[in-house]
C-alpha cells in the first residue's frame, strides 16, 4: 500500500532559500526575485527560526528608508516575526486550517528546539489534499466529501 501525505513532515520541501537577519536588504530582494518568491525563512547562525522576510517587508522597508532614511541595511529590524509554525507531525487538515486562519503563503516547520526543517506553501498543501481526494470514492452528490481525508474520530475539531 503507498503511503499518502497526512502530515507535515511529508510534504514539505526542505530544500529552501533562507535569510539571515544580517543579510543586506538589496541582497535579500535579490534573492526574492531570482527564485521567484515571495519570502523566505531567517534563520540564525544555529539555523534557529527568527521569522520570515517578504516582499511585504520589503516594501516596508523601502517606504521606511524614504520617511525615515531607514537606520540600517540589514534585514533584521523588518523580519516578521509574528508568524505561525507547524511541526514536523502536524496533520494536513491542521496545516488547512492554519492556512485559512492567516494571510502567509507559507508555513515554517520547526523541530522541537525551533530550527527550521522545512515549509509548506498553500500549493504544497492543496497538492497533498488533491492525492488524497483522489483517494475518496465518487458520490453520487456533487458536494465534495472532505471526510475521506482523515476519520471522523481523528479529526482535531468535535
């Protein structure tokens, strides 16, 4: 039997482009644009998660050094660093869910002393979920049946 993405630890990428808070703000732009996305994790020296620097930090960083010739040119001062992490077990119906309740694009994933492992994207995500609907037999219903994602007894909400 294949084993099908349910959680965290299997359908995130882990080959990924990060940042450190010293990173020159023209450099971490860079960086943006040539992999074509909208942010990255930063990551310390010990590769301990600090947060996420997006083209919306960029922005604000930008708008900052025309207001306020902007103190420094590290990326540190503007990081994000509000974000929401899952772990490496966290299951997909969570990881929607988290999703849904917040506006990133992407969700770092930590392990148990906070180093980044990896991250998932909205696509990752829905990518996961489409296998698995592929999984769930045709109803007769044109509802679409997200039950045969997990069981009724496993699912984090009552």
């Amino acid at each position: 039997m294949t084993k099908h993405p349910t959680t965290a630890r299997d359908i995130m990428a882990t080959n990924l482009v990060t940042l450190t808070p010293d990173t020159d703000v023209f450099d971490a732009i860079d960086r943006l644009l040539k992999h074509k996305i909208s942010g990255a994790p930063v990551v310390d020296r010990e590769g301990s998660f600090v947060g996420v620097f997006s083209e919306h930090c960029s922005i604000s960083l930008l708008v900052a050094a025309v207001y306020d010739s902007a103190p420094t040119n590290r990326i540190g001062a503007f990081v994000d660093r509000d974000v929401a992490t899952i772990e490496p077990e966290t299951d997909l119906l969570t990881i929607a869910e988290r999703f849904l309740n917040t506006h990133q694009r992407r969700l770092p994933v930590l392990d148990e002393q906070g180093r980044l492992v990896g991250q998932i994207s909205r696509r990752d995500m829905l990518k996961a979920a489409h296998s698995l609907l592929d999984l769930v037999p045709v109803h007769e219903s044109s509802t679409l049946y997200l039950s045969g994602i997990m069981e009724r007894k496993d699912a984090p909400i009552g």
